[in-house]
C-alpha cells in the first residue's frame, strides 16, 4: 500500500518559516493534526532556512508529531542535524536527503545503522541538476544499494528517490522518471522508493492537474512512499481512486470508506448551514 508523507510544514515557504521563526505551536500544531487527520503517516520536517536554530526547533517539534500519533521525515543538508534526529525520535525516522558521497555517507553511517532508521537515497549525478536517463540512475541506485548492505542496512530501510524534475525544465521528464522508478522495482522489488511529486508541476499553471495525473502514474508503477500536500482534498480522491482501479483496494473498502466519510461531511456541513440560518 502507499504511504503518505504530508509536507506543509517547510521552510522553503516564506510563510511557514515566519511561523518557525516566530515558534508558533499553534500553527505547527495545527499543520501537524490536519495532515495526519487526512492520511498521512509521516510528516516532513525541512526546517534548514532556519540556519543555526534548525536543531533546536526540531527539539521541540518531533515530539509534537509523535505525541500526535505520526512519524517524521527530516530533510536536511546538514550532516549534524540528521545525525541529532534519531536522538530526539521515539520512533522511527526518515533522514535525507543524502547523495552517493561517500565521505558523507561515512560520517552518517553509524546513525543509518540503528534499527530506528530509514535512509532516502537521492539518485542523482554528483549533484548534477541536468536530466539523466534511467540506465544511469539505476546504475547509480546499484553502487548506493551495494554500499548500504554491505555496512548491513536492511533493505526495507532503504528508500530511493529517482529526484523528481519540473516539466518546464524538459517536457520528458515525468517519463523519465518513470522509466526509472520502473527499473528501480525490477532491479530492487525490497527496496522502498520515494518521490516528492509536486515538483513536476512547479512553474506550471494548473498544477493540481498534473500532479493528480501523476500520481496515478506513479502509484501505478509501484511507488512506496509519496510526499504531498495532504490539505488539497482532490489529491487524496486521486490517490483512492487509483488504489481502486489498479486492484490494491480489497473489496473497494477504502473507497466506499471515503465515500461514506464525504457523505456524512456534506451532511454536517448542511446541518451547521440550517442551524446558522
């Protein structure tokens, strides 16, 4: 099945990262309960505009998103603060994102090891912001994989992201990857795979789309783990949708969960309407 990652809470967002400056729980808080009420299992925590307070923030903010029932992502380039993230989690983490540098992956290897965490490896070319075609990225993929094991990281704690690219910087790339994501579950069907999917729409008009045309793809094609915005309802439509279609709903449950769930909401919308009147 598909595991959901809600990224609303990212400091790449002028917005939000007035809000992490300013440490309003309120709104964190509120961002944190929304996503997890509508599906996701994880949170994704990028709080790296924030500089030196970028640690000290994530203190206070994973224990919020475990004591809320979910599970934290952390994107950070800074080796230190993934290396503090374990150590701040009860439960298990997901660090990244880390490129094939192995001077990097030497310093984090101890923390990647422990049973508590999950690693997202970033297939690219030495940082390389061009295209690169699948057989590349999957050679790439190989030596990260190879690497990983043999330092004894199991396989489900393994999760490659094939790094999504805008569709207004080549037309090709939403079949590039996924021609790749394809390979990836051929070569390595233990290995999880990961794809913030909002970023083949960015710069484009009518984003939502793309991305939900997307998405189906990429469900599709076997992706594990999806990072999204989770607020935007049509997206979590999509997703059920698809699950439904492609036969991965057991007796259309989730579906016709979803449709009761939407019934009961538009009537209690209804009756707050006639009370207010």
């Amino acid at each position: 099945m598909i595991t959901i990652i809600g990224n609303s809470l990212n400091s790449c967002n002028k917005k939000v990262l007035d809000k992490m400056n300013k440490m309003d729980f309120e709104f964190i808080k509120r961002e944190i309960d929304s996503q997890l009420e509508l599906g996701a299992e994880y949170i994704q925590l990028n709080a790296v505009s924030l500089l030196h307070n970028e640690i000290p923030f994530l203190r206070e903010v994973i224990p919020v998103v475990e004591e809320n029932g979910g599970k934290v992502l952390v994107r950070s380039n800074n080796v230190d603060t993934l290396k503090e993230v374990p150590k701040i989690a009860k439960k298990k983490v997901m660090i990244g994102d880390i490129e094939f540098d192995k001077k990097k992956l030497a310093a984090l290897i101890d923390i990647i090891q422990e049973d508590k965490v999950k690693v997202i490896a970033l297939i690219n070319d030495h940082g390389s912001r061009s295209n690169i075609y699948p057989e590349r990225s999957l050679l790439i993929a190989q030596r990260f994989v190879d690497y990983l094991l043999d330092h004894g990281i199991k396989r489900s704690d393994i999760l490659l992201d094939p790094s999504v690219r805008s569709l207004e910087e080549d037309f090709s790339n939403g079949k590039t990857f996924l021609n790749t994501l394809e390979l990836f579950k051929l070569d390595f069907p233990q290995v999880k795979t990961i794809a913030n999917l909002y970023a083949l729409s960015e710069g484009l008009p009518k984003r939502y789309l793309i991305n939900s045309y997307f998405l189906s793809l990429a469900i599709e094609k076997g992706l594990d783990y999806i990072v999204l915005n989770v607020l935007g309802k049509a997206i979590i439509e999509c997703i059920i949708s698809t699950l439904s279609i492609i036969g991965k709903d057991k007796n259309m449950q989730s579906y016709l969960k979803f449709c009761r769930e939407f019934k009961e909401q538009k009537k209690k919308e209804r009756e707050e309407e006639n009370h207010q009147c």
